[in-house]
C-alpha cells in the first residue's frame, strides 16, 4: 500500500511535530544512550523530528534523517540546523542504504503505521544499529480518539483510518513484533494527550484534508462525505471549550543484542 498522505500542505507535519514534541522528549530523556552517538531518524518527512533529536541528544556526533520522499528532504535540507551534524538522505526504510551496526542509536516516529510490512523495516533498523545500541519507534493506536462536546465525526475516525492505513492499529502490536524479531525485553509506554489546545482538533482536519484524495480514490468515501466530515471537524475546531483526546502513542524500545 502506497503512503497515503499527500504532504502538499507542510503545516499537517509542522503540527504534528508540535503536538507530539513533548511526547517524543519524554522518551529521549528516559534512553539510556551512549555518548558521542551516530543516531539515525527513519522517515523523516521533513526533518522535524530529526531536529528535535538533534537538540534533545547533546552527545550526537552524526545525525542522518532518510525519508523515501525527496520533495520533503529539500525541505528538510534548506532548514538550518545545528553546526552541521544533520544531514538528510533520500531512502526506502525497508532497504537502508548503510553497513550493518553503523548507529548507536535508530528512531522512527509515525512511520510503521503507513507500511504493509512494519516487521521488514524494523528488522532493517535492528540490522543498522550497534549491538548495545537503541532501536526506539513511537507509533499511533487509531482505535479511539475522541472529543466532548462529542462529534459524529471522531467517532468514523477508527473505521476510516483502519480501511486507509496499513496498519491503524499499530500500537498495540510493536511489543509482538520486537520480540518476533528475536529482540528479548521490550520497553512499553503509552501516553495519551489530552486538552483544550485548538492545534489538537485542527490535526484531525488537517489529516482529514490531506488524506480525502486517497479516501476517494479507494472508494472509503465520497466526495460528499468527505466534504460533510472536514465540514464537522472544523465546525469542532472552531467550536470553544471543546476537550479532544488524541489516539494514545506507543512509544516502544530495545536495547539490540
Ligand atoms: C507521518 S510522517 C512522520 C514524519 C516524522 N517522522 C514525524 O514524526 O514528524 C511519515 C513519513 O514517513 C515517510 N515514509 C513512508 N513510507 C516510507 C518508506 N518506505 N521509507 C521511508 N520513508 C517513508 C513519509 O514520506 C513521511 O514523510
């Protein structure tokens, strides 16, 4: 299955590197990684999170961000980050283009979801990372999401990304898919977020927006629906006092044997 995303709109990743930024911080300050680590960010998009490491990780020697879509690595390249340690490759995360053990430390944040295969990728960052490195992903569980005032409209969310996305309900699943991988103690977190904060409504149009095209095409909706839902999700965006409760985050990780 192809990603389904259109990336037209660059605000849809910018947002969701907002709103998952504090998530993804929380992660990186429980690792315990080793000093002067080569890190490596799998799809990237456009580099955000690859910046956010960057920042985070005061010990990174060598940051590399790969995302299959060369139109979001010119855009990752042209933001300046810090003094050179980042660079940005074009690449397939099911076949990375690096030696085996080359990183001490390999991440992937929102990707696993979109794939047919999530266990190949996995078994390619696994391959890339030293032994007694840190193979860390952060994925979604699109089971629930939900709003109060309620909506119509989050409540078809679980149905429309379950038949759009390869694998919706990811989250639940890593924990199985490490240790297939021969990967001995899994380390789980869920966290979910929660508030009052507009940004958090408007990533569910905006995702909305950006994947309508490839709903209509498979058939998942009509234009019309589809029209009648972004309607509903703005209506909710605009809406005061409305508490939104994203999907949960599955933040799972190993040390590679
Ligand atoms: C939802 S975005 C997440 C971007 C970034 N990791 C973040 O959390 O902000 C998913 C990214 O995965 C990339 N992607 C999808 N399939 C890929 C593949 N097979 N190899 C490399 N990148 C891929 C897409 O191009 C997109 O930029």
């Amino acid at each position: 299955m192809a990603y389904a995303i259109s990336e037209q709109n660059l605000e849809r990743q910018k947002l969701l590197a907002r709103i998952m930024g504090p998530v993804t911080d929380q992660l990186l300050e429980s690792l315990p990684l080793p000093s002067l680590s080569r890190c490596l960010d799998v799809g990237c998009g456009m580099g955000e999170t690859t910046r956010q490491l960057a920042g985070k990780l005061d010990n990174v020697v060598e940051l590399i961000g790969v995302d299959q879509d060369s139109s979001l690595i010119e855009v990752a390249r042209s933001v300046p980050g810090p003094d050179g340690k980042i660079t940005f490759q074009q690449g397939d995360a099911a076949h990375l283009s690096f030696e085996d053990q080359t990183f001490d430390f390999v991440f992937a944040r929102y990707l696993l979801h979109h794939l047919d295969h999530p266990q190949v990728v996995l078994a390619e960052m696994l391959r890339v990372c030293k032994s007694g490195g840190i193979v860390a992903v952060q994925e979604p569980d699109c089971a629930k999401q939900y709003c109060y005032p309620e909506s119509w409209a989050y409540e078809k969310i679980p149905n429309i990304y379950g038949r759009l996305f390869a694998n919706a309900f990811i989250g639940r699943q890593l924990y199985s898919l490490f240790r297939r991988l021969g990967c001995p103690l899994p380390h789980i977190d869920v966290m979910t977020i929660a508030g009052v904060n507009v940004e958090l409504r408007r990533s569910y149009r905006m995702v909305m927006e950006a994947i309508g095209p490839a709903l209509m095409e498979k058939g998942i909706l009509d234009s019309k629906e589809l029209e009648d839902l972004c309607e509903e999700l703005r209506r909710v965006e605009e809406q005061d006092d409305v508490l939104c409760v994203w999907s949960p985050t599955f933040s799972v990780w190993v040390n590679r044997t």
